[in-house]
C-alpha cells in the first residue's frame, strides 16, 4: 500500500470516528440551512448535454433562480459549498454595501 493510500484510509477512519454518531442526512440538512440563511441553496450536480455539470459534486444555488446553472468544478462536499454560499453572500454584501455608499453620496 501507498504511502498516500495509508493516509487516505487514516483520514477515513478519522471522518467515520467523528461522524459516527451523527445521521449524515441530519449533517446535509444543516449545510443545506447554513446556505439557505445568506440566500443560497445547495444542489446536487447531474449529468445533461453538457460535460461541466457534473453529478459527483455540490453547487451553491441563489435561491431566487429559477433553472441555475450548475457548472464548472463544483464542490466534493456539501460543506464546501455551504462555505462557498457563505463567501459569495459576503462578496455580494460587500459590492451592494459599496454601492450603496456611493449612491448616498451622489
């Protein structure tokens, strides 16, 4: 075995000790929640007629589309993409904050 396949198995082992009391559908529900609450939704990737939506991966959704675009590299966990839905609503807040300052000022 692989120096980094002894690795993998550790990291494994480590993931299913700490997760192992919790129902990993109840863990999903939360990721889920944290994105809800900045304006995102989390959604699985699926395979249509194009080569970058892919099925193995999480997308940060804006809640308010209707048909989104789930492109591109994605996320390997529903974790991430909750913090990618957090990032994206920070960024957002920050460009609305700006603007809103220089429209007070005009």
């Amino acid at each position: 075995m692989s120096e980094r396949g002894f690795l993998r198995g550790i990291r494994r082992e480590m993931d299913r000790h700490q997760l192992g009391d919790f129902d990993r559908g109840v863990i999903l529900r939360a990721h889920r929640f944290r994105a809800e609450i900045v304006g995102y939704r989390l959604e699985r990737g699926h395979y249509m007629d194009r080569e970058d939506d892919r099925a193995d991966r999480w997308y940060a959704v804006p809640i308010s589309e209707k048909n989104p675009r789930r492109d591109g590299p994605g996320h390997k966990t529903s974790a991430k993409a909750a913090e990618e839905a957090e990032r994206l609503a920070a960024e957002a807040e920050k460009t609305d904050g700006g603007a809103k300052e220089t429209d007070d000022t005009a």
